[in-house]
C-alpha cells in the first residue's frame, strides 16, 4: 500500500465517521417527531379504548421512542469507533517515522 493510498483510507475512515454521525442525528430528529406523536390521555373514543386500540397505540409508540432513541446512540458509538481507528493509524503511523528518524 502507498502513502497515498494510507492516506485515502484514513480520509475513508473520516467519511464513514461523518456518515455514521449524520445518521445518528437523523435518528435524534426522528426520535423528537416521535415524542410529539404521543396521544393525549382518552383522545381515543371510547369504542378505540375499549378494543384495545389506546393501549396498542401507547405501547407502538413507547416502542418507537425506545427504537430511536437507541439507534441515535449506537450510529453515534460506531461514529466514534470509526474515529478512534483514524486515530490509531495516525498514531501508529507517527511512531513509525519516530522509529525511522532514530536509525
């Protein structure tokens, strides 16, 4: 692998990081969307309650709120991961000139 092409990988790797982040704000928005779905308490009628359709509504959108909101967070760790590899190389690949510049 050239320098060039160690260099395009870790510019991939700062790409994918941005992608992943973007991704996880994507899911922050969707999951505020999702608080301002919530029913207010008896604005189903009564044949809706009564069959279950209230209940039903409440416990999809507990669920969708818990969906978003961990999918916010794991984008955003695979974000940091990502980053956190870029890091290292860099940091691999600064230790490796150190070491050439002590021969």
């Amino acid at each position: 692998m050239s320098y060039q092409d160690y260099q395009a990988a870790l510019g991939d790797l700062k790409k994918d990081a941005d992608a992943w982040s973007a991704l996880a704000e994507t899911f922050t928005s969707v999951q505020t969307i999702v608080e301002g779905c919530a029913m207010a308490r008896y604005e189903m009628d009564g044949v809706g309650h009564m069959v279950g359709a209230e209940e039903n509504y409440i416990d999809a959108h507990s669920t969708f709120l818990t969906l978003t909101g961990e999918a916010s967070t794991v984008l955003d760790q695979i974000a940091q991961k990502l980053l956190t590899t870029k890091r290292y190389y860099e940091e691999a690949d600064g230790y490796s000139a150190w070491l050439l510049d002590q021969s």
